[in-house]
C-alpha cells in the first residue's frame, strides 16, 4: 500500500488551508460587497436628501441675512456717496488754491537760489 511521506502530508495541508483562505476571502468579500451596497442605499435614500433639505435651508436663511444686510446698508452707503462730491470738490480747491501756488513760489525760489548760485560761482 501507499503511504504519504512528510512532503506529501505538508502539501496537502497547505492545499486544504489554501482553499479555507479562499473560501474565508470569498465569504468575506462578499460581506463587504452587501455592506458597500447597503451604505450606497442608505446614502442615496436617506443622506442625500438630508443634505440637500439642510443646503436649501441655509441657502434660504443666508438669502435673508444677505437681505437684511444689503437693506441695513443701503442708507449708509447713500450718504456715503452724496458726502464725496463736495469732499472732493473741498480737496480739489484745496490743491488749486493753496498747495499748487505754494508749489509753484517753492520751484521758483529754487530756481533763483540755484541761478544765483550758479551766477556767484561763474564770478
């Protein structure tokens, strides 16, 4: 009769503990296909029209702060705008009647300290 030796014997071990992996590896594969699935359900069924209720929810409730805020700050954005007229008149007037001239006397005393300078040098 025909006996197995050791190598035989490990062979057939490794073989069966192969095969039980395997069948393990399917039945858990399996499993984790059935658990994407049943997230994947309940994502679709239930998340994703909670989020899109909460995202119209705050889309309305920012809508109306946004509202609010435009209404409060219209008036002073309004008198903003009718104050920069007469204060940029006021500048303008300013620059023409005063700083320009004062500019212009500040050149021309230069001018003359540096001729008469240039004349005193040349003499």
């Amino acid at each position: 009769m025909f006996t197995k030796t050791g190598t035989d014997k490990a062979k057939d071990q490794a073989s069966a503990k192969k095969d039980a992996a395997a069948s393990k590896a399917k039945d858990a594969k399996s499993q984790v296909q059935d658990a994407v699935a049943s997230a994947s359900h309940t994502l679709r069924e239930t998340v994703a029209p909670a989020a899109a209720a909460k995202a119209r929810d705050a889309r309305d409730w920012a809508a109306t702060k946004a509202s609010a805020a435009v209404e409060a700050a219209a008036p002073k954005v309004e008198a903003a705008v009718d104050k920069v007229p007469p204060a940029a008149e006021a500048a303008r007037d300013k620059i023409v009647d005063d700083l320009l001239p004062r500019l212009v006397e500040a050149v021309n005393a230069a001018a003359a300290a540096a001729a008469a300078a240039s004349a005193a040098g040349a003499a």
